[in-house]
C-alpha cells in the first residue's frame, strides 16, 4: 500500500499500481508499467529482489562452519586417544 505507486502481487497506491491485483488511479496501464519501470527506487528494489535469496547464506554458512570446526576436532581427539 502506497500513495504515489506500488508494485507486487496487490498492489493498491493512490495513482500507480502494477501487480496481479492492483488497485489505483492507474492499474495495470501502460502509465502505470511506465512510471515503476523508469522509477530509480522501483529499479533498485527490483535488482535487491533479485538476490535477496542468495541472503540466506548469511545465516546459513556461519552454523554451518561452526558444526563442521565442532566434527572436526571432535574426530581429531577420537584419533589421538586410539
């Protein structure tokens, strides 16, 4: 929900939307398509959309490298006490 334009899958603004449901003064037109495809912030938005999965691994490889020191030393000392 914005006032000047919106986009996504509803999208409702006061004068441009574009989304699979879109509400507004111009919804799913050509001024519409127009205005989000030469917004800076709509082209920005949409390029930080576009890697935003590849943002799990910053949460993800951390543990992961944490469990991978713990099994490794963990096989380490079994090694050294046989």
């Amino acid at each position: 929900m914005a006032w000047l334009a919106a986009h996504g899958g509803v999208a409702i603004a006061h004068n441009f939307a574009v989304g699979g449901v879109a509400l507004g003064r111009y919804a799913n037109d050509a001024p519409a398509e127009a205005f989000i495809r030469d917004s800076r912030f709509f082209q920005n938005a949409l390029a930080g959309m576009r890697y935003a999965p590849w943002l799990n691994f910053l949460w993800l490889v951390p543990p992961a490298l944490w469990w991978w020191s713990q099994q490794k030393s963990k096989r380490k000392r079994l090694n050294e006490n046989t």
